[in-house]
C-alpha cells in the first residue's frame, strides 16, 4: 500500500503540542496548519497515533483536496477518489460536513452529494451490486473552506479526549485533552508536588499521573478504524501490546481538592477507572484553605468561570482567593486557564506568561506564573560534569 496522507486534527491553539508530541513519536517531515498537523504514514501510525496522542482530537486520513465551486464539482471530484480501495462493499457510511467562506453553504446538501457520489465510486468494483451498509463504520467528512473541498475518512471515531475513565464529570468539565495540553505547557515533572484546589472531576491531575507514567491515552479505549478489514488485527494488538509495556511506574503525589464532595466522588471513580488512584489523593476543601509545606510545586488549576451574573462575581471572589493562596506559596508555580481578562487584577500579579486557547468554544488564556525551579541536586562525587 502506498503511504496515506494522515491528518491530524485539534483545537486551535494546540497545533504545535501535537506536533511536538508526533516528533516525541518518531514523525518529521511535519505540515502544520490551523487546527491540524499532516503527516505521510501508513496503517502501524493510525494505531499508534490513536494510541499515543494526548492532546489531539482525531486523525484521519486525506482523501483528496480539490476545488469545488457547484455541486458538480463536488458530485466529480468525490466520485474520483479511490473509496473502494480502502471501504468494503458493505462499509456503513457516515458524512459529516462544515462549510466556511464558500459558495457551497448548504451543508445538508453537500453531505448528501458526497453520500452519493461515493456510492458511485463503490460501483466501479461492485457493478450493478446492492451495498448493504452492514458492515465497519466508515465515517468522511467534507470540509469546503475558500471554496476548496477536502474529503477526509475518520479512523478514531469517538474523539480521543474520550479517554474511557471519565463517565461522569462535574459542570462544564474541562476535556481530556485540554488538561493534558496545560500540564505538558506547565514546567511540571514528576519530582515536583502538583496540586488543583478547583479540581472538579480530576481531569488535570489524572492526565498528568497517566502523562508522568507513561501510559498511553487510547490505551482504555477502542477506534473506528479497529473494525477495518484493511488493517491486519495483529497491528492493533502489536501497537497495545507495546503501550502496556512502555508503562514506566513513578512514586510521587498529586494532589487534588474541592469545595464539592459530590464531584471529589465522581474524581476518585474516575482515578481509579485510569488506574491510577494511588498516586493522587483527593480532599474536600475550599479553594481558599488550600496549604502546603512543600516547597517548588505547580498549581494547575481551570477554576469555575461564572458566566451568569451572581456566578461571575463568585468567580471573582475565587480568583481573588487563588491569588491570596499563591503569595503563601512563594516558590511555588501557577498555571490557570480562565477566560476572564481581568484575572491578573483579581489575583493581584502580572503573568509571566500568557497563552490564548479554546476551551469548547470559550476562548480563554493559560495564565502562567513562574516561581523559582528546584536547584539541581549535587551529582555524586567524582562523576564528572557535563562538556
């Protein structure tokens, strides 16, 4: 098989965590857009990818990418595509569609000429042949941006921040890959204490144990692309068998806290569906109590928003509280993603440093206060220093 143009799709904003986190894997030769990453590769890195990516939303694979200015353009350039070299004849088709600045607004429309003219590119191999849609699920997207069309075919399914260990979560829970994305922007490492006193459902600190563990993301969970008949089983059980031993087992721990007992239980469920449970300990605790002796720490933490009038001045009243939390910390690091533009008032310190993300469609900033790093420890004697 030819190698497949991959695509690698995320939040705006995260682009060049998930291009760091393909380079990590072994990927070069990396075309970094907006809201996505494209790569060549080949069935092992379909199943790698879905395995491994911890901030990343799906990948697919790139079908073709032509202008389409008429439904014409479309029903031809979708019919030209090779869609019966990689779907079965009894492939259950699925088309998704967004259309932006183009002469095609009609999404309904489109996703039904695609429906059709793949239909018709299936019948070069099954002439006169009923295909019964009974089989893998095939899921393609059309996406008309400028009037270009590009057909992609989704091999995750369900997106990956669907990890498979949350079942419940508080209100507005921050995604999976969301929280991987602020403790991998974090100067965090396992030889530090991390702790999250609005830790709601336990996603931050969760991603972070499994993160500092090395446990691959996808590993609780199964991908679209897993029914394909295309890709032998044995590259999935080969790509899993892997992950499971890549695992490298830390002692350290988080710590996680909350005004809301109910959530907390809903965050020790969750830990213990991740499989790690022993490394975080979760107390009842309002945010503003929250203490430590131990010195060199990261607090990572997405605090409630309040978009509603009384919310938002409880929200307030909270970041005020974080920022009285932070001064008893003093050689403590901050990291707090809010989209309120007047946190840094509130808190009563200038950021170092300030990142624009998207939580949903809620346009925040990663809030980044710098303490001092640990001192490095002394290297024993007679081993030499570093040329």
């Amino acid at each position: 098989m030819s190698p497949l143009n991959l695509v690698v799709a995320c939040t705006f904003g995260l682009e060049s965590l998930v291009a760091e986190e393909l380079r990590e894997l072994g990927y070069d030769d990396l075309r970094v857009e907006n809201g996505r990453v494209c790569f060549s590769g080949d069935m092992r890195d379909i199943a790698t990818c879905n395995l491994w990516l911890r901030t990343a939303d799906r990948i697919g694979i790139i079908m073709g990418e032509f202008e389409a200015r008429t439904f014409d353009d479309l029903f031809d350039g979708t019919a030209a595509i090779a869609w019966e070299e990689l779907m079965p004849r009894d492939a259950f088709m699925h088309v998704n569609g967004r259309s932006q600045k183009s002469q095609l607004t009609s999404v309904p429309a489109c996703q039904s000429i695609v429906k059709k003219a793949v239909v018709s590119a299936m019948q070069r191999r099954y002439p006169n042949q009923t295909l019964p849609e009974t089989g893998a699920h095939y899921r393609i997207e059309i996406s008309l941006l400028k009037d270009k069309a590009t057909l992609t075919l989704d091999t995750t399914g369900p997106s990956l921040h669907k990890r498979g260990y949350r079942e419940e979560a508080g209100e507005a829970p921050l995604k999976e890959t969301m929280a991987a994305a602020l403790v991998m922007l974090s100067r965090w490492d396992a030889s530090r204490v991390l702790a999250d006193p609005c830790c709601g459902s336990g996603t931050i600190l969760i991603e972070a144990a499994t993160l500092a563990c090395n446990m691959a993301p996808g590993r609780k969970r199964k991908f679209s692309a897993e029914g394909w008949e295309w890709i032998p089983r044995e590259i999935w059980s080969t790509a899993r068998a892997q992950a499971r031993q890549q695992v490298q087992p830390q002692e350290f721990r988080l710590l996680g806290s909350d005004i809301d007992a109910r959530v907390l239980a809903k965050a020790r469920e969750n830990a213990v569906n991740a499989g790690v449970e022993d490394l975080i300990s979760f107390q009842v605790l309002p945010a503003d109590q929250f203490r430590s002796r131990k010195r060199y720490g990261c607090l990572i933490t997405n605090p409630p928003y309040g978009e509603r009038l009384g919310e938002l001045e409880a929200a307030e009243t909270l970041y005020h509280e974080l920022g009285m939390v932070y001064r008893e910390l003093p050689d403590w690091s901050a990291y707090i993603l809010s989209p309120h533009r007047e946190l840094e008032k509130l808190m009563d310190r200038r950021a170092d440093k300030k990142r624009k993300l998207f939580n949903g469609r809620i346009e925040c900033h990663y809030n980044m206060f710098f303490g001092p790093r640990p001192p490095r420890e002394p290297r024993p004697e007679g081993e030499a220093a570093d040329s």
